[in-house]
C-alpha cells in the first residue's frame, strides 16, 4: 500500500491544517488578534474538517473571512439557529462553506467548520478579535493565548450538542500536524519596561528612545504545552484615562456602532480602612477531581495541584480572623463537607480542618461543581457574617452557563473569587463566577504560587465594603452619556476598573471636553475620582471601543444559548448583530458563491487533532478504569468516572501529625527552599505556620524549636524576662523567623503574622520591648524592631 504523503493524523490521514499564524497589537491595556488557520486538502476528495480550539472569554470576536486560492470571502454574523441552517444547506447543495461559532456551553471553546474543500485547494481562514488585558498586582498587564484546551468532564445531564462532545483525534505534544507562529507589536505612550514571557521569545526590538513600542515574536517549536502568556510593564499603568471613538452611522444608522463611544478607565484611589468588625463566612470550595493529580504546569518539576491546594489551605486556615465562620468543601464526581454547617473560627475547630486537609487527595474522579454550590447556598445566612465563597478548580468542566447562573442567582448574599488552576483551565468558568458574584478571579499556571495568590484574594475579601457606587458625567448642553456595561457594585484597593458609555447628541468644536466622576463611600465616608478628557472622537476602522462596549453588554446579558432568558435574548441578537461580536445566540457563516459548479465527489470527514498534555492524558487513562458516570469530552473515547455517595466522612479524630523530619542543627543562616516541596515535612515555612494556634500565637515546644533549629532548652533559659508567658516568647521568636527567613514569601504570611502581632500586643503588653530585641539579639537577626510597632 502506498502511504499518503503530508501530515497525518493517528489513523494516517492527511491533516488539512497546516499551520496557525496569530498576529498581536497590544496598545496601552487593549489586544487586537488576527488568527489565520491555513489549510489544504492532499487528498483526492472534498473535505470537510472540524477544529476545536480554545479562546478566552473575554474576546470580542468580531470578524471571519475566508481566502480561497487568493479570493476573500468575507462572513457574515447571523442567528445560529439561521447560520446553522445556511451551512447545512451549502454543503447539501456541494457549496463550499465555513461556519465559525462560539460552543453552546461556554464563551471560551470555538468551533471552525470547513465544508466542501476541494482536492488541491488551499484555504486561509482568519479571524479577529479583541479584548481589554487585566492587570496584574505588580502593575503587569497579562496577554493570554490559549493553546491548551483540555478535555472538559460532562455530567450525566450536560447538553449533548456541545463542539467538546465531538470525538475529536488527540495525539502526544511532539506529534501535533500544523505549525504555530505568533508576531506581536506593543505600544504605549508611557513608555515599555519590559517585556516577560512564560514561553521561548526571539530577541525583542525596541523601537525609539523612550522605547514606547516593541516586536516580539515566538520562537520556534512552540508545543501546545502551555498558554502563551505575556506580561507587559510600561513605565507608568495607572493612569485615568478617557479614549473617545467615533461612531459608524452611515452603516449603522440606528444600532450600536452609530454614535461615538467613550471607554472609561480609572484605578479608584482607595484609602487604607479601619479594620471592620465584620468577620464574615469564609467557604473554601476546592476542586479534588483526578486530574488535580497533575502539576500545575510541565515546566521544571512543578508541585501537584492538589499539594499546592493543600499548602493554600492551611495558610488560609490560618490567616482567617478570630470569631469568623468557616467551612471547607472538596469535590469532585461527589462532594463531601469538613463540617455539616459553617462553623465559628476557634482553635478545635481549626485543627479539625487541619486534620482533614492533612488527607486530601486527589481521589473523587470527575468536575462537577454544580451540586456542592447548591447546597453551599441552601445554607441559612448566618446573621453579621456575609458569606466569602472561593473556588479553587482546574475547570474542566462543560456545562459552564448553568454554573454561572447559579452564582448569579445568589449575588446579592455574598461574594464569589475564583481560581483556575493549571493550563487549560477555563476562563469562561473562572472570569463569569467572579464577575457575575461580585469577586475576583485569578489564574495560577507556569510558577505562579497559589499560595500567594489565594492570599493576596483574602486580604480583599477582608476589605470593608466600598458602597454607594455611582458615576456622574459633566457634559456641554445637548450632549448626554449613556452607560453600556453593567452597574459597578463592587470595588477593592488597587483594583483598575473600565466601562462604557455611548456619546448621543451634538460633539462641541475642536476644543471641547468633558468630565466623568467615580464616586463611592467607605466606612461612611465619601471619596470621588474624577478625569477630564477631550470630546473629540478619534478614528479606528475596526471600531475597538465599540466592540469592547458591545463584548461588556454580552457578557452581563448573554447566558449562554439555553440559559438566556427570553426577555434579553432579543438586545442580545441585536447588540451582537450590529456590532459584529460574536455571542452564544449568533454564528458566522461564508458561502463561497463564485464556484462555477457543484464539488465533486463523496464527502470525507476530518477532524482537527488537538494536542493533550500528559498529565491530562493521564487522568483521562486513570478514569476509564473505574465507574460509569459523568464522561469526558473532547477525546477519542468518552471514559466514566466513578460516582461516589454524597453521605459526608465520619470527621477524622487522629491528631494533625506535626513533621517528622529531623531537622536538629538547622542553623537561621541556611535558606528557604524557593518553591513549596510536595512533602509538607519538607517545608519549614508551612511547618511553623501549621504550628500557630488560632489566635495567633506559638507554643514554646519542641516542634517549635526543630523549626527554629535551637535547643528547647536554650529557648527556655533565653527567656529576658522571668516568669513571663512562654508563648510570647515563641511567638516573637516565630515572628522574627518570618521576617528573617521567608520575607520573599511576605504576601502568604503577612496576615497570619498580622494576627501574631496582634496577640503580642494584647498578651505581652510592657514587656514585648524587651522580649523583641531579646529575640533579635539571640537569632543574631537583622530584623527591623519596626515591624513589631517598636
């Protein structure tokens, strides 16, 4: 037999795509995409190919044409249901044709149809899109593009019409059949600092002397192993600012595109709080399915997901404030409580936890999130104590829009953050959650710590509540803003945050400008932002503001295609259609009409092979070994997974074993490991957190003092005063450990260690003086008395 020739998929058929080329322009905190799919049929027959690909939630696609043998065909975006029925018509009828539409269970899956390529030909499948970059803490702003798209876990009553259902070929990393290329220019008025990347890049060029623009591009072999992430410092992010955009009305007399929009970014200047007496219920929901099993990232032997999650626990565990509530929920094909309800923060209750986070694993086989969150919320509210929900999950899920709804549904008695762990996870599932509960979401993945991040979410969920949310516009007369993203009810310290409006009315002369003002209150104090900002409207032929403004009004009304209500599915196909953003509820379609007779010949089918990581094909093998549930989709197979009983554990009464590694003779000089071992007993930092009682102190004990690498009995005779509490010696002690040992860690303890200060200050009273240099003195410390209050 004579093999054919070309890249071949795992039953050695030629593959039509032949290669990704993706072409980037970052300006200032916005991303325009143009991703280019060519394809070419080998084969001696028409094709029709499927590619299953990821995007990210945030995208406003907004255009897709087709280049056959060098003649555009430009699609147009119509109602699925109609899109749908075009194409299936076309190929009917032996026209070419090419569909392009979001998957029907979440916003960050896309499905590309070829149908009817005929043998010989070539076609260049482009589309376009852009999105708003979120910030990062240290003032980055983080471009992803998704690369991974991992199979997503369906419950026995998920939607069977979703693109992840198709049976599409997967093949190793280093067999994957089309290239992948990515171009990007950054520019920005401030000026560029730098320019980091979590994959291999070419040499960056920068261009002119303040370096207010640069060219980068991938470097070659790129392997679908991870999202390419860029991280983008300019030398100055946080500045108000108010871009104004000129409307299209000549071909938009009535919609969305006709009059100028104005895209609004502040960064509310949020003054330092008081602590507030509200403690709050804080519910940990974390993800223990089996592909928690894998690592966070391929790269350099990073932790498994379900150590990090543990670590991460335990700190929170710790960083919590005396009186609080609290409960923890670990779930998978099942779900099973710590506790039956929420309960008060104390030091039994603590260890209890601690006993049951000592045990995880990651041993409760498929995602399904939805179950827990339901009975979470069925959950009576406990009266002072509003409701912190986190979410800690890989989220390969596929029924994303019921998960959404549900958060939504209960937005206004509490808060959702959220935490996407790992390549592939899925940022329509992590962003809608946050967004919709009034949280933030936060993505760990390459050597990001969850730790860290989950520690810094804490401190703004402790942050009194920033109220009465408003904006006002100062206008000439006969010009008027109306607001088209969704009311801001919710603000946190150091947070950026943009919305839309449209201008209507009449622009002043050359020299005109407006004035938009934030307004809010804190701890019954009033506190305003204001920017002023020119009104005359600049010209982008792809309209970015206004497709950025129609993407923000779909996010808040678009539930997905069957959880939509009725009453907004209408402005949903409206704002969709006129401003050319894609939606759940919208498609778009390309006829090729200029063919002069029908394809020839049977049509063969051929789908896209996507690449999966290892650590994913493993749970998927670990899975088709037990049970017959839920299912994952997206693979070749559709392997079970074993449905546990809801009944919850028996609580677990065997004491939290404390390290048993021998660390007698660790001196204070010898230094942190800078990534979290998978072995709890091999990290000093999680040790002497996990030793602190909860209301933040230390025991003077021998598990103490192997952390600390002192002799018991030296601690005890340098105790500067006598008969004074040996828990404040320890604590100080512990204290001063931190600072001198973990300060590059600060951002995971700084809150446990607040707590520890706070109990110095209560229990030690006169003589912490003494006791703070005594501890300095004796570790032989550069310690700062200062953080002490000293």
């Amino acid at each position: 037999m004579v093999r054919p020739s070309g890249l071949l998929n795992r039953k050695e058929e030629p593959v039509p795509l032949k290669s990704i080329c993706v072409t980037l322009s970052i300006r200032e905190f916005v991303a325009g995409v143009s991703a280019t799919l060519n394809y070419e049929n080998e084969e001696k027959f028409p094709l029709e190919t499927f590619f299953v690909f990821p995007m990210d939630e945030d995208s406003a696609v907004y255009n897709f044409e087709a280049m056959v043998d060098g003649k555009i065909i430009k699609a147009e975006l119509k109602d699925k249901k109609k899109a749908h029925s075009l194409y299936e018509s076309a190929i009917s009828h032996r026209r070419q044709a090419f569909l392009l539409e979001e998957d029907m269970c979440s916003r960050d899956v896309f499905c590309c149809n070829v149908g009817n390529l005929q043998p010989g030909s070539k076609v260049a499948l482009t589309l376009k899109y852009v999105q708003e970059l979120p910030l990062e803490v240290d003032g980055a702003l983080r471009y992803v593009l998704p690369a991974v798209l991992n199979p997503r876990y369906c419950s026995s009553g998920s939607p069977v019409d979703s693109c992840l259902n198709m049976k599409t070929p997967i093949v190793p990393l280093d067999e994957l059949p089309y290239a992948f290329s990515v171009t990007a220019t950054v520019s920005s008025q401030h000026g560029i600092d730098r320019i980091q990347s979590n994959c291999p890049l070419r040499p960056t060029e920068y261009i002119g002397d303040k370096k207010t623009s640069a060219q980068i591009s991938l470097a070659d072999g790129h392997k679908f192993d991870r999202d390419v992430e860029l991280l983008i410092y300019y030398s100055e992010v946080h500045t108000p600012s108010v871009a104004v955009e000129l409307g299209n009305p000549e071909n938009n007399p009535d919609g969305l595109m006709k009059d100028p929009s104005a895209m609004v970014c502040f960064y509310p200047n949020i003054p330092e709080a008081e602590p507030s007496a509200i403690c709050g219920e804080f519910v940990f929901l974390m993800d223990c399915s089996g592909s928690m099993h894998c690592p966070i990232s391929k790269q350099d032997k990073s932790q498994l997901r379900i150590e990090a999650a543990k670590e991460t626990l335990i700190l929170l565990l710790k960083s919590l404030p005396i009186n609080c509530y609290f409960n923890i929920y670990r779930f998978g094909s099942s779900f099973e409580a710590f506790f039956p309800n929420s309960v008060k923060y104390s030091q039994d209750t603590m260890e209890e936890a601690l006993k049951r986070v000592k045990l995880m694993r990651a041993d409760l086989g498929g995602t399904e999130i939805l179950t827990p969150l339901q009975i979470i919320y069925r959950e009576p509210s406990i009266p002072g104590h509003p409701l912190q929900l986190f979410v800690f999950t890989d989220g390969e899920v596929t029924d994303t829009f019921s998960i959404i709804k549900e958060v939504r549904n209960h937005r206004l008695r509490h808060r959702c953050f959220s935490f996407g762990i790992g390549e592939g996870a899925s940022t329509s599932l992590i962003k809608g959650i946050a967004r919709v509960g009034g949280g933030t979401s936060e993505f760990i993945t390459g050597k990001d710590r969850m730790q860290a991040k989950a520690l810094s979410t804490l401190k703004r969920a402790l942050q009194p509540a920033v109220e009465d949310v408003s904006v006002n516009w100062d206008l000439p007369r006969g010009l008027s803003a109306r607001k088209l993203s969704p009311e801001q009810t919710v603000l946190y310290k150091g947070q950026r945050l943009i919305f839309y409006a449209h201008l209507t009315g009449t622009l002043p002369p050359a020299e005109g400008t407006g004035e938009v003002c934030l307004n809010y209150t804190l701890q019954g104090k009033s506190f305003e932002n204001k920017v002023t900002f020119s009104l005359q409207p600049k010209l982008d032929d792809n309209f970015t503001i206004h497709r950025l403004a129609a993407k923000a009004f779909l996010q808040s009304m678009d539930m997905g295609f069957r959880e939509t209500p009725a009453k907004f599915k209408k402005d949903v196909l409206k704002v969709s259609i006129d401003s050319g953003v894609i939606s759940s509820h919208t498609a778009f379609i390309a006829v090729n009409k200029d063919l002069d007779k029908p394809v020839q010949g049977p049509l063969a089918r051929r789908d896209i092979p996507r690449p999966m990581l290892l650590g994913a094909t493993s749970v998927v093998t670990q899975c088709k070994r037990v049970g017959s549930a839920g299912t994952f989709a997206g693979g070749n197979a559709a392997p079970s997974v074993r449905r546990l009983s809801r009944a919850r554990e028996p609580y677990l009464g065997a004491a939290f074993s404390k390290a048993s590694n021998d660390l007698e003779g660790c001196s204070w000089e010898s230094t942190l490991p800078t990534r979290a071992s998978p072995d709890l007993g091999e990290n000093y930092l999680v040790q002497l957190i996990t030793l602190q009682n909860a209301d933040g102190s230390w025991d003077l004990d021998e598990s103490l003092a192997r952390i600390l690498g002192i002799n018991l009995k030296d601690l005890q005779a340098a105790l500067p005063v006598k008969d004074a509490d040996p828990s404040s010696w320890a604590t100080v002690l512990a204290v001063v450990w931190l600072h001198a040992k973990a300060k590059h860690q600060k951002c995971e303890w700084e809150l446990l260690e607040l707590k520890a200060r706070i109990w110095i200050n209560t229990n030690a009273g006169s003589i912490k003086k003494k006791l703070v240099k005594a501890a300095i003195t004796f570790t032989n410390s550069s310690v700062n008395p200062g953080v002490f209050g000293i």
